[in-house]
C-alpha cells in the first residue's frame, strides 16, 4: 500500500509537465491530493454568489478574501461582516477587515496567523491538511513547534519538506540550494496581535454567526454536482475561469427566480 501511494504521488507530481500546464497539484487532507484547480467564492446572505476568483490548485484560500471583499463591493454589495473557516483569519485579513470597519467571523489558528514569514508569495497555509505548501504544490510532510512559552523570543512552527522532492523543484532559485540535505520553512507565532480578534471569537455574537458557514460549503456542493463543476471540462486557467463563469452563473439564476417566487 505504501508503495501504491508513493507511485500515485509521484505521478500527480509528473502531470504538472503534460498537457494543462496550468494546473496544480492541491490537498485537502494530510493524506490525500487532487491535480486542478480552486475556485474561491465569496456569497450573500441570500446565497447568491457576489464574487468568484479560480485559482491554480496550490494556494490558499485565505489569499484572496480582500479580493472577493472588493470585487463583491463593485458589484454593489455593502459588506459589513464576511463569515468564514481559520484559514481566512491570517494577520493581513484582521488588519484588512479592522481599517474597512468589517467584522470577521474567523476563528484563529496560530499556523495560519501568519505573524513573521519570509517568501509570503511562495509559500501558503493549507487549512485543511494544516500544513504549507510550496509553490511547486509540495506539501509539507511535518511540523514541529519551536521554543518555550513565555519566554523573550516568539515560538515559531517549523515545517519540513521531502528533499528527493525538493531535488526536482523547477522553481529551485532562492527556495532550493543545490546540494542541502534538508528544507524546512518557519513562520513565527504572534498571537499578542490577535488579542481583540481572540476575544471576539468567544462572545455569543461570533459563535452565532459562525453557524451559517455552512450555507458556502451548500452552494460549493450544488456548484460541484449539479452543474458539473467537479471537474474541468477542458484545460488551462482562462477555460476553468470560463467554466466558472458559466455555472456561477447558472445557479445564481436559479437562486434569483426562487426568491422571486417567494
């Protein structure tokens, strides 16, 4: 079985170089990968999609909340609170949604607070598997937490990477050094920067809200089966966008003639 897993690993790897050049590998587990693409929706109160960004399958979705804030604003929404999963409460996001006067429903997670990291565009937070991911779509294969609580100095999270893969990066330049024996990638925890974002998360207002996430994981699900958008139905970023365009499209229609008839 081991075996079995590392050949199919090896051969997601391998169909970066084939036909859709675009596409990268993506995890939603520790344990389990899918070669593709993201789409990150951003969604009304009443389950009509306002905004859409698709993405390579490698990054982050936390990346592109200010986008989608910005692109559903444009689009005439006023945004007064956004409701999402611990990948979206990175530093950047609280400083965003503070100075927008945004409330973020977001629970903290000290790996994806993101306080002092080096090559912020080349390395995202996997939320799902809790691991980062190199820009090669390399998932990291541990984490070890770094120094004592308490103490002068923040602790830091240190992630370790598969060499033999790092070897056969094609993105090697001021990630890789030829002839390491190890790589690792360490983000420093400060969580004194999120003490009002902390605080927040416990009143009955936060927890409330928070309940309603499920309505985007719904839409995803209907996006997915009914409209056939689990799977690209040609290759490249510009027809996954195509696609995305059309089924959003779609079940927002649906959504908007159902609200009419109530």
């Amino acid at each position: 079985m081991n075996l079995l897993r590392e050949t199919v690993e090896d051969d997601l790897d391998r169909l970066q170089s084939m036909n859709d050049r675009d596409a990268r590998v993506g995890h939603k587990t520790a344990d389990s990968s899918f070669f593709g693409y993201k789409t990150h929706l951003a969604m009304s109160e009443e389950r009509i999609i306002t905004a859409a960004v698709v993405s390579t399958g490698e990054k982050s979705d936390g990346n592109y909340l200010q986008t989608l804030i910005e692109k559903s604003k444009e689009a005439g929404m006023a945004v007064e609170t956004v409701i999402g999963d611990a990948t979206y409460s990175g530093k950047d996001n609280i400083a965003y949604t503070t100075k927008e006067e945004i409330e973020l429903i977001a629970k903290l997670n000290p790996a994806v607070s993101q306080g002092t990291r080096a090559k912020e565009d080349e390395f995202s937070f996997n939320k799902d598997a809790g691991l980062y991911v190199s820009k090669a779509g390399h998932l990291a294969i541990r984490k070890a937490k770094q120094g004592k609580k308490h103490q002068s100095q923040n602790q830091a999270m240190t992630y370790d990477f598969d060499i033999e893969k790092c070897q056969r990066y094609p993105f090697q330049e001021g990630c890789y050094k030829a002839g390491a024996k190890s790589k690792t990638y360490s983000e420093t925890i400060k969580s004194a920067e999120h003490t009002a974002q902390m605080a927040f998360q416990e009143t009955e207002s936060f927890k409330t809200r928070a309940r309603e996430r499920y309505k985007i994981e719904a839409k995803n699900s209907e996006l997915k089966h009914r409209h056939g958008y689990e799977t690209a139905s040609s290759s490249g970023l510009l027809s996954m966008e195509l696609q995305g365009a059309m089924a959003i499209f779609t079940v927002n229609i649906k959504r908007i003639i159902k609200l009419m008839e109530e």
